[in-house]
C-alpha cells in the first residue's frame, strides 16, 4: 500500500528566523497561517529591493499519524524549497537540502510518534548562497524565497518502489518495447521474496505486463530491469496527437498470480497482495536533433519555441497548478509553439504535465547562469541534475537535458561528468548546452547556442559551421535570440513594438531557412523581475513577448499568427491606428499577422486594398506577415479626418475574421476577462487571472490610459497582490486565490471614469 498525504494547508510561518523556532514546543506568537505554495515574502510589481525576499524564515506544521501506519515508512516530501532547506521533526534533525528547483524527501520514519500530533519545522534559508547555484556571481531573474511548491507525507510498506524510469523504445516498428528499471528500497534491510511487476495501461485496460522475482538481501536499494515487449496498437505521441498511456510498476506478494486483476483491485481500494505502486504517464515518441533538423517520430520538424520564466507578479514563483498548467496553454494555443526552454532552470511538474497532455516539447535545463563555482558548488549542480532527471524522465513531452550552466564557460571536467550522469541516467534522450561563445568545447549531443547577432541590420543569426569550428555539421540549435537586444514595453511606441515582433520574425524565418538548424528559441515568453544589474531599472527584464501578466504585445500575434488556421485564426495588425502615432506619422508600413490567405483593407466602409502575405520576403514561415507598404489615398494628408479601419481575413475565398479600429477612439468602458469561471477546492488552494482593461468603441484596448482601479472581492476568495492597481498600459491582470469554502467569488473593479467591471467565480 502507498498513501499520499498532502500537506499544503494550515502552515505556520515566520518572516524570520531563531534556533528556538525548530523546537517541538517553539513560541509560535508572531507566526501568521499560509498555504502552501508560499512566497517568503510578497512584492510589489516593480521598484523594490531584491534583497526583501533574501532571508531566513521558518515553517511549521503540526500533523498527525494514524496508529494505523505503525511500522511503515513515513517520508516527507517537498516537491520545491528556495535555496536551502534544513527540516526537523518533533524538534529533532531530520535532514537538509541544498537546490531551489528539484524536489527532496525526508526519512521522518523514526522521528514521528504514530497516533499523536508532530510538528514538522522548516528552516528556508533564501538568500543567495555561494555554495548553491545559481549563486556566486550575478543572476538575471529572481530566485524569490519560501517553500514555494507543494509538500505531502508519502506513507510506504518497509520495501517500496523509489522510483521507475519507463523508456519506451523500437517506437517506429510494428513490435515496440519499454524497458522498464524499478528501483527497489529496502532500508531495514529485510530479507525474503517480491515480486516486481510492470504493467502499461490503456485507461483501465492492460495491454502489456511482465513480472520478475525480486530476492530481498541486505542490500539497501536494488534496481530491476524489466522488459516489456511485443507492444502493438498503440497510437505515437506527437504534437498534434500527444497520446499518452499509463505505466505502472507494483510489488506483489509472491504467492499472488494474477497480477493485473490484482493491480485494479487495488485501485479499487480493495489490499490483494499489493504492497506498493508506482505509475506514471508515458508516450511512445523518437525525437532526435540530427545535423540536418529535427525529427519526431521520423517526421522532420521545424522547431519554433520561446523561453519560460516561472515567475508570476507579487508571488515570484509561487503559484498553484491551474496558473503553472496555463502558461502551457498559453504556448502552444495563444503563441502558437511546438518547443519550450524551461529557462534556466527545473520548473512545476505542472507545467510539464501540461505539455505533455497537449504535445509542447521542451528542452530543460539544470540551475545557473553564465557562473561556475567551486568543488562545492559544482558538487550540488550534479546533484540537481540528477534530481531533475530521475523526476522527469517520464515526460515524453521532454526531449533533450540541457547539462551545462547557461552562457558558461568551457570547464571540461565539470561538463564531462554532467554528460556522464544524464547519459547514465537516461540513455534516451540527448544532452545539450547553452553557449554564447563561438567554438566552445562541444561535449553535448546537441550544440545549443544563444545567437544575438541580429540587431535590425542585415545579419540574422551565425553560420552553424563557423559557430561550431568543427570539420562536419553536428545537431544545431539556437537557444536565445532577440531579448535584451531589444527589450519592448507593451506600452511603448508604436514602432518599437512593431520592430520587435519583427526581430523575431526575421530570426524565425532565417533559422527556418538554414537546413543545419534545427529550430529557434526566442528570448524570452514573459516579462520577468530581475536583478538591480539587469533590466530597465525598475527591477523588470521587458524582454518578454507578452508581459508579466501575460497580456500580449505585438510580437505574441507574430507566433501565433504561425499556428495553422484550425487551431484559430489570427488577425491583428501591429498598430494602434492614429496618424500622430509614429514618428513619421500615419500607419504605413501597416504590417498585419494574420494566417488568413489574404486580406481586404476597408477605409470608412470602402475596400481600399486587397494584400496577400509577404512569401518572397518569408519563404521559410507557414504564415508570412502581410505588409502593406504603400498608403492607400484614403488615408488622406495632414489635415484630413482620420478614417475608421477594417481589416477582413480571408481563408478559401470566405471571410473568417475582421477586426476593426476606431478612427476617433473614445475610451468606452472597463471590461474583466477571467481565464476561468471555475476553482476547484483540492490539495492545494485553487487560483486564476483576471484582466482589467479600458476599451474603445470598437472593443480595442486604449493603451494610454493608466488610471488605478478599485478591487472589491466577496466570497470564498482573495486577491494576490494589491487590491488598488494601476493599469498598466491600459490593462492590468489581477490574480484571485480561493480560502478554503465553495461557494462564489465576485470580483469587481470600479474607476473614476467607466462603470463597474465583474467576474463571477465558482468555487466547488
């Protein structure tokens, strides 16, 4: 049997820190009651000091045992701690960790009391430390502070399953296979007989399964190869169909014989000789970079991604299921991707889980930036590597392991072993490592690169061959481009913004382009904080193509006007439709991102054009930007009335979308968007986002309105952050967490100038 016992309510917590607190009996006057996920400490949007959240602070938490568990083993899991965690037990040591971004478990078996309340006390050291990366020099991004994912009590027999890597192979033949390692713990060291079991799943029913029998030494932990094999009838994950199945691996009793059966009895809640289940999702996928591209499944794909901060406003990385499984959404529906980089580090398993279930790849990479450390130092980075193996190498959505330090320099013998433990680990997959340096020493499978040559001139990105110096092609990739050579506000002008999504549809359609690279990956998704060194100042990197708050700037329609038309149409032209904006006045160059075949522009109800996408210019997109590059005369000179605009996308001849400016805007009204009508009470607190925006006649966002707005919540809910914002570029996104009761949130916002704007919340 295996029970999990989540552990995220009822927290008590200290924004500081003294020996006394990891005592059983520790004065708690002074703690205040948190959930968990939890930031060290709440900040504002911008301009503030990093240094609020780099402290030391203290957790507790008090639990019980049933009676009913004596004699098992009592782990306590954390699935994130930011940076270093030392955790006692009923005032007793029970062990530490040092790494913000990989989970941990701590034996507490002979340190509780079964039947009586314990006291679970965390000491989070969140300051920078050293010894720990990605610390020791300067960091662009936030590291926050806080136990800040969630934590349960894994509640196991004495022998149990640690852990499972289920590597299916042979995945383009008629007969497939998964090889199957389990991997056994047995820390009393008893002896006798199991028998270990592998069985892959369809839902209930069982399409493959082998068993071996698993003798009981002294040893403490054993790992058990198993193979299953002869797989047929089973549909490839892939971007456009990511199918996924279940594997499970079980300890049985020996004197069991049907295991299967004996399995769903178990799941039933009914104990036939099952002692301990492992499962995990999986799906039968190849993906390779070779020196000519990519390819899944055999299929030759051009990667398009963008990297991923974890980071959210107010809360740093502290945010629930539902917002991390978004941000996934996000990427692949709204922007239009098929590749993540999880920058620059291990992110949420539900973020993972997400791109798994919706076929986004992603390339993960372990802690640090541009810095090595010490013996140490590197010692930990090791160690965080294989913590974010062994927790991912289920995800079929993952496809290469990013092994070296971001913008490093060459360091040989740390590189060697990197490679060395994630070839060890998991043999399926590639290694790369992100670079800046041309003819770095190339260790990896895959040579990954940060390329930000292009600066708006005629250079887009580096020869593959020149950047690697070596005599044949090798996997290519780039990692980072655009970014800090260009950070854009969504609220800048105009033309910077219209610039900005051009950067990186240049960079995208030359590495489309170029058969020796196998995709781009843009810098960045979202804005993000950073350091004082970093930014604009105010603690921002706007680097994003979308903000903090995830609400787009132009650059979002450039990608997700590549997705193809049935998975949504996109139509937005890159201007806000005044004659004063830019500064040589009007519109034109009007460039539209659209994947329409064409579309009509209609001035004051007239069609004044009908313009087609710019393939000769950006042969190598599946939906080239249309550019229109000479003004209608209908746009009229200085001193003429400004016309109302339309744009018609066109797809086989019929129009499938419009979009409409206002020629004189007005400011109409303020409008709430929220991404869901539905919270779910479960192990955690439940949470979503809500966008305040002020819009014109026509519905289009009035970018230079900033007037603050008044937040009012009833119901079983609260607002994350301030509850007087300001809007930012005319729209501010507000996140609201549940408390703990069903019921309904209403959430409203009221202006000084436009009637009130409410959403309505189910909590269930």
């Amino acid at each position: 049997m295996r029970r999990v016992i989540p552990l995220n309510f009822g927290w008590r917590y200290a924004d500081s820190f003294c020996e006394d607190y990891l005592k059983e009996n520790a004065d708690e006057t002074g703690f205040v009651e948190v959930d968990l996920p939890h930031t060290n400490r709440e900040l504002p949007y911008n301009y503030f000091d990093e240094s609020e959240f780099q402290f030391i602070s203290c957790y507790r938490k008090h639990f019980d045992i049933p009676l009913e568990y004596k004699g098992k083993r009592i782990f306590v899991d954390f699935e994130g701690v930011m940076c270093y965690a030392e955790v006692y037990v009923n005032g007793v040591y029970a062990g530490e960790h040092k790494g913000g971004y990989t989970p941990f478990s701590i034996d507490i078996t002979d340190k509780v009391r079964f039947g009586e309340n314990n006291v679970l006390s965390v000491k989070v050291d969140s300051t920078e430390r050293p010894d720990i990366p990605p610390f020791g020099n300067v960091v662009d991004y936030l590291t926050y502070g806080g136990i800040y994912r969630e934590v349960s009590l894994r509640v196991v027999n004495p022998v149990y399953i640690a852990n499972a890597f289920f590597a299916p192979s042979d995945v383009l033949q008629t007969d497939k296979e998964i090889r199957a390692k389990v991997f056994v713990s047995n820390p009393e060291q008893k002896a006798g007989e199991t028998v270990v079991c592998v069985a892959l799943k369809d839902g209930d029913t069982v399409i493959s399964e082998q068993r071996k029998t698993l003798q009981l030494t002294g040893d403490d932990k054993v790992m058990v190869e198993i193979v299953l094999s002869g797989i047929r009838d089973v549909e490839l994950w892939d971007l456009d169909n990511p199918r996924l199945y279940t594997c499970e691996a079980y300890l049985v009793d020996s004197n069991i014989s049907d295991c299967a059966a004996d399995c769903a009895g178990c799941d039933r809640g009914v104990d036939k000789g099952v002692l301990d289940r492992f499962s995990a999702r999986i799906g039968f996928r190849e993906a390779r970079v070779e020196p000519d591209g990519f390819y899944l499944n055999g299929n030759k794909i051009q990667l398009r991604g963008l990297n991923r901060h974890q980071s959210y406003p107010y809360v740093g990385y502290a945010m629930p299921e539902r917002v991390q499984r978004r941000d996934a959404d996000i990427l692949k529906y709204e922007l239009g991707l098929n590749l993540v980089r999880t920058s620059h580090y291990p992110q949420s398993v539900h973020f993972l889980d997400r791109c798994d279930e919706i076929g986004l790849l992603v390339f993960e990479e372990i802690p640090g930036w541009q810095h090595i450390g010490d013996a140490e130092w590197k010692k930990v980075a090791c160690q965080s590597l294989r913590e974010m193996i062994e927790r991912d190498w289920n995800h079929p959505s993952i496809f290469l392991w990013g092994v070296r330090i971001n913008e490093s320099g060459d360091d040989h013998d740390f590189y060697t072993e990197t490679n060395r433990i994630a070839r060890e680990l998991d043999p399926t997959r590639q290694t790369g490592g992100v670079r800046w340096r041309e003819r770095s020493e190339f260790l990896e499978d895959v040579y990954t690169m940060n390329d930000f040559i292009h600066s708006g001139g005629e250079a887009v990105l580096r020869d593959p061959s020149r950047v690697t110096g070596l005599p044949e092609p090798v996997p290519y990739m780039v990692t980072e481009f655009n970014g800090h050579m260009y950070p854009t506000k969504r609220f800048d002008q105009e033309e910077r913004l219209v610039e900005h999504a051009m950067r990186h549809i240049r960079v995208q359609n030359a590495a489309a382009m170029d058969p020796g690279i196998s995709g781009a990956i843009g810098w960045c998704a979202f804005d993000y904080n950073t350091h004082s060194e970093f930014g604009s100042g105010d603690r921002i990197c706007y680097h994003g193509v979308m903000d903090m708050f995830r609400i787009p700037k132009f650059a979002a329609y450039a990608y997700g006007s590549q997705k193809d038309p049935s998975q949504g149409v996109v139509l937005e032209a890159a201007t806000l439709w005044a004659r004063g904006e830019r500064s040589i006045g009007g519109v034109i160059p009007l460039v539209i991102f659209t994947n329409c075949d064409y579309v009509d522009l209609v001035l004051n109800g007239v069609v004044a054009g009908r313009y087609y996408p710019a393939r000769d210019e950006y042969p190598g997109l599946p939906h080239p930007p249309v550019v229109i590059k000479e003004s209608p005369e209908q746009f009229g000179v200085w001193g003429f009335r400004w016309p109302d605009g339309e744009i018609v996308g066109y797809i086989n001849g019929k129009p499938v979308a419009k979009k409409a400016y206002a020629g004189q805007p007005v400011a109409t009204r303020l409008e709430a968007i929220a991404d869901d009508d539905v919270l779910t009470l479960g192990e955690t607190y439940d949470a979503t986002r809500v966008v305040f925006r002020v819009v014109d006649q026509v519905g289009n966002l009035t970018p230079y309105i900033n007037e603050s707005i008044k937040l009012d919540i009833t119901g079983p809910g609260r607002i994350i952050g301030p509850s007087e914002p300001t809007l930012i570029g005319g729209c501010i996104g507000v996140y609201v967490r549940t408390t703990g009761q069903s019921g309904e949130i209403r959430l409203t916002g009221r202006s000084s100038r436009f009637a009130p704007a409410e959403v309505a919340i189910r909590v269930q």
